[in-house]
C-alpha cells in the first residue's frame, strides 16, 4: 500500500501537495485534450527519449515490452509508450496525477496502470519486474536519497532489462538562472548537499494561474552520485551522454528551437558552452 501524507517525510508531503496543486494546470499546458483525441500523438519527451533508448532496445523499440515509468506525473510520456506498443505501468507520489493519468487513459483508450506510491517504495507496491524502467526529465531533483532510488531502479528490472533516464544536467541546476545577458555563471552548489527550499506560486507551464501550496524541497545530485548509485545498486551502466535543448526555458536568454522530435529551448548560440541534460542507460546483468 502506498503511504498516507502524514507517512511522507515533511519536506515530501510538501511537494505532494504542491504537485497534486499542479494537475489541472499541466492538463492544460500538456494539452491533455489534443492528446487524447489524436491517436497518433506522442509526448515530444517519449519521443526524444526514445530516440536516445532506441539502439539499447530489442529491434530499437519498445513494442511488447514491459515498461515502468517512475515519477510519471499526469501520464502524457507513458502513455506515449504504450501508443508505441509497450504494455505500461505508472508510479507517482501525487495521488491527483494519479487520477488525471487513469483518466486520460481511458479518454484515449489506451491500456495502462497508474499507481500512487513513493518511488523508493514502488518494487515492494508493484510486486513484480519489467523489461525497461523509465524516468522522464525533472525528476531526479526530487528524490532524498539517490541509493534508495538505484535499489528500487534494480529490484524493478528483470535480467537482461534496461534502465534509462533523461534529465536536467547539474550544472546547468547550478547556474544563475534570472540573469538576462549570455553569461553562464555558477551560483549554486554543484554538489550534493542539504535540500533547497523553493516559494514558488506557479507552475513553469503557465505563469497566471496561482498554487496556493508554494512550499517545495528539491535535492542536487551531481553526476557521480547518480552513476555511483547506480553502479552501487549492481547495475551496468551502458551509455552516457550531453544533450544541448530542453523542453522548457531554464534560462531567461534561452530561445525555442525545433527539432526532429518537437519544440524545444537552447542556448541562442555557442551551444557547445553548456549541457542542458544527460542521458543515461544501464542494464541488469544476470
């Protein structure tokens, strides 16, 4: 059973509230209605995503496979997967993005399980392995405790099956991010440390409608701690690479481009300065 809100450490059970704040938010920025309708439409992040798992999986896709997508918020990427033939469970702490996923499967009608758990419980919810577990950009700066989340990466993993994760680079987390010049200056800690508390009434999807929680927590894990957990957890890591585009505006002076997966954000030149994300696959050996 996933835990109750008073369960939740405080600084979780804040960030649960202010995410089950964000759903009918995201259902609107994530243009939940156009997706449902169009059985043809992917999330630009599955499908970016898939472009960088693809030479790690069977025949380069994910069709008849088993996938797990931890901290999955309203649906929009797992259901893009199971469009894409895989047979999909969700997990995420949000009990809301929870609801709004169940329901926008159905609207789509898609097969798909959505479950509320906190993520380093989600082997134990589940019960069972699968062929790929999946973690979606944005998430890995909510999560405490990164071995916790490696253990839980590997006992949901069948041997032979791939991990995989697309995120927001470190050091781009690092650096100032309201300066409106072209300079990348470091302001914050690269590595990890005590959580940072944010006092944010709005969503970076929509700046006009307000959230009454505002209190959230988020951890800074650099990239050693992320590979070290991993490989501490008995996995092999496979892949790892720099991406230079992110799905949102980090940084004021970043301009939208368009790739061949969709929209998304960059540096407007010298992209070469900086990674904006990292990708990472692994497998479990046995």
């Amino acid at each position: 059973m996933s835990p109750l809100p008073d369960d939740l450490p405080p600084e979780l059970a804040a960030n649960r509230r202010n995410w089950d704040e964000r759903v009918p938010i995201h259902l609107v920025g994530y243009g939940a209605d156009a997706f449902a309708a169009d059985p043809e439409r992917l999330s630009d992040v599955a499908r970016e995503d898939l472009a960088l798992m693809g030479p790690h999986l069977p025949g380069g896709s994910v069709a008849g496979l088993d996938l797990v997508h931890l901290q999955c918020h309203i649906g929009t990427d797992t259901l893009s997967f199971a469009r894409l033939g895989a047979r999909v469970t969700g997990v995420d702490l949000s009990p809301a993005a929870v609801a709004a996923a169940r329901d926008l499967a159905r609207r789509a009608g898609l097969a798909a399980d959505f479950v509320e758990a906190e993520v380093t419980a989600a082997a134990d919810v589940l019960g069972r392995t699968f062929d790929v577990v999946h973690t979606s950009i944005g998430a890995l700066c909510w999560l405490p405790d990164l071995d916790a989340w490696a253990r839980t990466v590997a006992a949901l993993l069948r041997p032979g099956g791939l991990f995989f994760v697309r995120d927001t680079h470190p050091v781009l987390a690092a650096l100032d991010d309201e300066r409106d010049d072209d300079q990348l200056v470091l302001t914050r800690r690269y590595f990890a440390g005590p959580p940072l508390r944010w006092d944010d009434d709005v969503s970076y999807v929509n700046q006009d409608v307000r959230i009454e929680s505002r209190e959230t927590w988020e951890w800074h894990h650099p990239l050693s701690e992320v590979v070290g957990a991993l490989l501490g957890a008995g996995l092999r890591v496979t892949s790892l690479g720099e991406q230079t585009t992110l799905p949102w505006r980090a940084l004021p002076h970043m301009v939208e481009v368009i790739t061949e997966h969709g929209t998304a954000h960059a540096l407007p030149a010298g992209r070469e300065r900086l990674p904006l994300t990292f990708s990472l696959t692994a497998v479990r050996d046995g």
